[in-house]
C-alpha cells in the first residue's frame, strides 16, 4: 500500500451563488460561474499547492460542477505530474433543483435550528445524505491507495459542507463536533497530513463557533 503524503482538500473560489443568491432562480447550482474574485482566490491557492507539491506527482478529484473545474484549472499545475478525474460524490450539498431565494433563506434558517446534519432541503439532501456518499468515495480512495505507484498527493475540489464532512468521515468526529465548526472560506485548504506513526493529522482546524453539545458520552 503506498499511502499519499498529504490529502488536500480546497474550497471553490467565490462563485456567482456565494456574491448573489438570487442567481440560483436563473442558473441550475451546478452550472454557476467564478466570480472574478473567485478566480483570483483559486489562483493565490494554486500558487501555494504548486509550491507545497514541487515536482511530486497528484491524484486530482474534482466535484463536477462548473466553479470546482475552474477552480482547478485556475491553480496552473502541470499536467504531466497530475491524474484528474471527475468525482460526482464530491458534489456539494443538493438544495433542490430551481430555487426560489426567500424559500431558501427560510429553509436555511429551518436548518440552523433544526441542525445542519440532520435537516434535509425539500427535494434535496441533508448532510447526513452528503456524509453518506462522502464515506462511500472514501472507500473508494482507500483502495486506491493500494496501488504501488499511487501519488505522493491526493488533492481533492469541492465545497465546505463537503470539506467538514469529509474530516468528520476520515476523524471519527461526532455530529455534535462537526455542528459546531463552519466552513472554510472561499479558495481555503484543509491538508491531511501522514506522520512517521502512519497517522493522518489536519494541519489547521475549522473554524469553531460554538462549544459541541453531545448527547451523550460518544460526542
């Protein structure tokens, strides 16, 4: 088994959806562009991910909505160092297919009091659903890392919800722990680091906004 060195997890740029939330009554979620602010924060992140690579090779997955593949092209890695595939169970959190922007900010503020994981969008998904396909790309990279020859890196582009649940998945971290963390910020990185005892560690936390408030012993 040749386990990757480093797991990098990357937020999208800024996208026409995160400046203006009316769009998504316009355009399918999917399809929505970078902003111009978008591109440069995707650009500043591939300047760093260059740099953190060097001349070690990448297994790229990207979510396939629009703003992750621009995201991606926009770090300028060399291809001939990077495997890229398209990984639809990166995708971030279904919210319905056209949505309407009041009904969606009441949804939301429905989902901050009945919890982040637990509450599903009409039509769409909870982040329970989300976790669920995440685990099953986990097992999925897991195997990958059999391969002899596996890159020294994984790099994955997706969304924050997407980003917290995949750590939540891969650390064992209750629902209590990741309810109480936020997104990452548009362009931002989560790096998994592999120890000399075989043991990934995330270079830097989410951000915590309030204290975890488990059920009971397990949180």
């Amino acid at each position: 088994m040749a386990r990757p060195q480093r797991i990098v997890l990357v937020r999208h740029g800024e996208s026409e959806g995160n400046a203006d939330d009316t769009v998504y009554e316009r355009e399918p979620d999917h399809a929505l562009r970078l902003t111009a602010t978008g591109l440069r924060q995707a650009r500043e992140a591939g300047e760093r991910l260059r740099e953190q690579f060097g001349d070690e090779r990448v297994s790229a997955y990207i979510s396939p909505y629009r703003r992750t593949h621009e995201t991606f092209r926009s770090f300028g890695l060399d291809p001939a160092r990077v495997r890229v595939r398209e990984e639809p169970r990166l995708r971030e959190q279904d919210w319905g297919n056209w949505q309407d922007r009041d009904d969606v900010r009441l949804q939301k503020a429905y989902r901050d009091a009945y919890g982040h994981f637990f509450y599903r969008f009409a039509q769409g998904e909870s982040g329970a659903d989300v976790y669920d396909r995440v685990g099953a790309f986990l097992e999925s990279l897991h195997r990958s890392f059999e391969e002899s020859d596996h890159p020294e890196n994984v790099l994955l582009v997706t969304h924050g919800l997407t980003m917290r649940l995949f750590c939540m998945r891969w650390f064992h971290w209750s629902v209590a722990e990741f309810e109480s963390l936020s997104n990452p910020g548009n362009g931002e990185t989560r790096t998994l680091l592999l120890g000399a005892n075989g043991r990934y560690t995330l270079d830097r936390p989410f951000q915590r906004w309030r204290t975890p408030e488990p059920y009971g012993i397990t949180g």
